[in-house]
C-alpha cells in the first residue's frame, strides 16, 4: 500500500470509496428508519435515502475506475478502453437520472391523504386516517361507537 500511496488515482479511489460507502449505509439507514414513521415523513425520509443511493450509483464507478486504472497503468490501451467504458456507464447512470426527474416532472400528481375506513355489520363507519402508523408507532387508541359502548357497561 505504501507505493500507491503516492499516486493521485489511489487517493481518488481511496475518497470516492469512502463517499460511497457511507452514503449507501445512511441511505440504509434512512429507508429502515422509514418503516416507522407516518407516511407523510416516510416519504420525504425516502426521497433523502434516494438521494444518497444517487450519489452511492455516481461514486462507485469513479472509484472502480481509479483503482482499474492503477492495476493496468502499464497497459495505456487497456486502461484507456476500460476507462472509456466506465464513463459510459456513468454517463448511462447521469442520463437515467435526468429523465427519472424529467418523467416525474410530467406526471406530477397530487399525493392524497391515504384513510382506511373500517365498516361493521350495522353499516356504521369509522374514518381511521393513518390508523397504519399509529399502530407502528404504538399510539393507538380506541375508536368507540359511544351506543355500543354505554349498552356494554350496562
């Protein structure tokens, strides 16, 4: 390690790594951390994991690429080929996420608030909006029809 130590393709591969590697596990993090919040910030926490795994999917290559480059540096034509071929794929990777932007662009919607309703046999209904996360969370609470409930106690 100490002979690579010195050329500036190591420390390239050595930064580039090191970006990737922590991005790719706070976006683990993220997306874990997802499960248990309500939907409106488990939405935005995925947009930020999305985010990072982007720049996970940039650096990754930039990385390889440096250190091919220091295992082939005798070789220029290879290194140059295999060059040529990891900017392709980053340029692919660049390409695919503008248009992933462009195409949510177009098909803007509107987010609705998601309601679960749960109806019983006497046809009574009860609106539980994000009744999901609340039992998630642990914060759940007893929706009771208030008839039903004084008939039970009498």
């Amino acid at each position: 390690m100490a002979i690579l130590a010195h050329k500036p393709l190591f420390w390239v591969f050595t930064t580039f790594n090191m970006i990737a590697m922590y991005s790719s596990a706070i976006a683990c993090g993220l997306l874990l951390m997802a499960l248990i919040f309500d939907h409106k910030l488990a939405t935005h926490v995925t947009i930020l994991a999305m985010g990072c795994l982007v720049l996970t999917f940039l650096t990754v290559p930039v990385a390889f690429m440096a250190a091919v480059r220091l295992v082939v540096a005798n070789n220029s034509a290879l290194a140059l080929i295999l060059t040529i071929i990891g900017a392709m794929y980053t340029s692919h990777i660049l390409l695919a996420n503008h248009v992933i932007e462009e195409i949510n662009e177009e098909t803007s919607m509107e987010s609705t608030k998601s309601q679960w309703v749960i109806q019983d046999n006497n046809e009574d209904t009860l609106d539980l909006t994000n009744y999901d996360a609340n039992l998630r969370l642990g914060s759940h609470t007893n929706i009771v029809n208030s008839k039903t409930d004084k008939e039970n106690v009498e």
